[in-house]
C-alpha cells in the first residue's frame, strides 16, 4: 500500500525548534520529489517547501524561508522538515505529500498524502 | 491572502451543474497547468484533477476541469451528497519558485 506516515508534531514554545519525519512505503521514493503542506485550524492549504529527488533542488514559501529547512534522507525513504524560530502563525497540521509524476520541482501535483501532524506553537 | 482567487461558497442541487472558479496570474496559471483537490473536513486532501481537465483513476467523470489564459475552473455535473467538501485550486508559481494555492471553495449541495 502506498502511504506517506508523519511525525514528530506537538506543542512547542514560541521560538523554539521542532523536527518533522515523514516515512514513504509503497512506491520507490528517490524517483519523486516531496513536499511539506501545512493547514492552520480553519484555514486553507498553503504550501510550505518541496525537495527534489536527489535534494539538488530547494525551494521555500516566503513566509519560512531562513527558519525551516527540507531535507530527505533516500536510503531511509523519509523526508524531514526542520523548523527552527517558530512562531505562532506557523501553528498548522503539517502534511507530507508526494509529486505525482516527476522527481523534479515545477508542479503542484501531489498524489499521495499522508494524515498529518499537528504542531502548536503556544 | 491567496495568490490564486476563487469564491469561498458555491452550492447547487443534484439537478445543476456547479461551477468553481480560480483566477490567477502570468505567473502562475499562465504558465503552469491547474490541479484541483478535494478535501472532506478532517481527511486530507485528494487529487481531483490535475493537469487542467485529467482525472486521476477513481475520480467519478462528473467532476471536470478547464483552463483559459490566468483563469481556470472545476466543474460538478450533478453534484452528490457525498461530494460536499472544500475544494482547492493548486499551480506551480514561477516567480515565487513554489506552489500556491487558491483559498479553497466550501461546496453545499441543497
């Protein structure tokens, strides 16, 4: 079964650090680019940062970019998201997700997503 | 703010055809193909189409999508009860180098 399982989500203070894991099975992860998706309670999605397969690209939304850092580890089929200076606007369910098709940046297909974890910066 | 713009309600019966509309930039839906997702409140969210107008395998054909210049849409011929849920438009951004996202559309049906 293809599936995407996330972790390490829980109440830190603002200005503290939290690390995200994301666990992929199922499907051959270093042919896919990932993502981080986020949902504050109420609000819409917004995405957060995407890597490519083999982490040569990077890029970040504006509004973590010099506080959060992607990363992913292939041997391991886990992707990471290191969030350093939280603030409380960056209280979300973070939603690790896969690219569709391709292992590289430039979509915003994402075909698999996992159930999500909660952070709360309070 | 939303970098792509689309209603934050539409609703309809059975009968009618609902359409969800999803106006963006040069940048953004003028460049980059339109995916829409589906997303019932407490579950994540699910690829409805992508590439403008492709459903993946299992999306019932009554949902479609279009795209025009800086504008793209989703439309539910005959929308079902099961099909109430928020609705979000997605696209690649050249000029922010990342995804955006439209602020999502609650859908009714009456």
């Amino acid at each position: 079964e293809v599936q995407l399982v996330e972790s390490g989500g829980g109440l830190v203070q603002p200005g503290r650090s939290l690390r995200l894991s994301c666990v992929a099975s199922g499907f051959t992860f270093d042919d896919y680019a990932m993502h981080w998706v986020r949902q504050a309670p109420g609000k819409g999605l917004e995405w957060v940062s995407g890597i490519s397969w083999n982490s040569g690209t990077i890029h970040y939304a504006d509004s973590v970019k010099g506080r959060f850092t992607i990363s992913r580890d292939n041997a391991k089929d886990s992707l990471y998201l290191q969030m350093n200076s939280l603030r409380a606007e960056d209280m979300a369910l973070y939603y690790c997700a896969k690219d569709a098709f391709s292992g590289n940046l430039g979509s915003d297909t994402f075909d698999i997503w996992g159930q999500g974890t909660m952070v709360t910066v309070s | 703010q939303s970098v792509l713009t689309q209603p934050p309600s539409a609703s309809g019966t059975p009968g009618q055809r609902v359409t969800i509309s999803c106006s963006g930039s040069s940048s953004n839906i003028g460049s980059n193909s339109v995916n829409w997702y589906q997303q019932v409140p407490g579950t994540a969210p699910k690829l409805l189409i992508y590439s403008n107008n492709q459903r993946p395998s299992g999306v019932p054909d009554r949902f479609s999508g279009s795209k025009s210049g800086t504008s793209a849409s989703l439309a539910i011929s005959g929308p079902q009860s099961e099909d109430e849920a928020d609705y979000y438009c997605a696209t690649w951004d050249d000029s922010l180098n990342g995804g955006v996202f439209g602020g999502g559309t609650q859908l009714t049906v009456l």
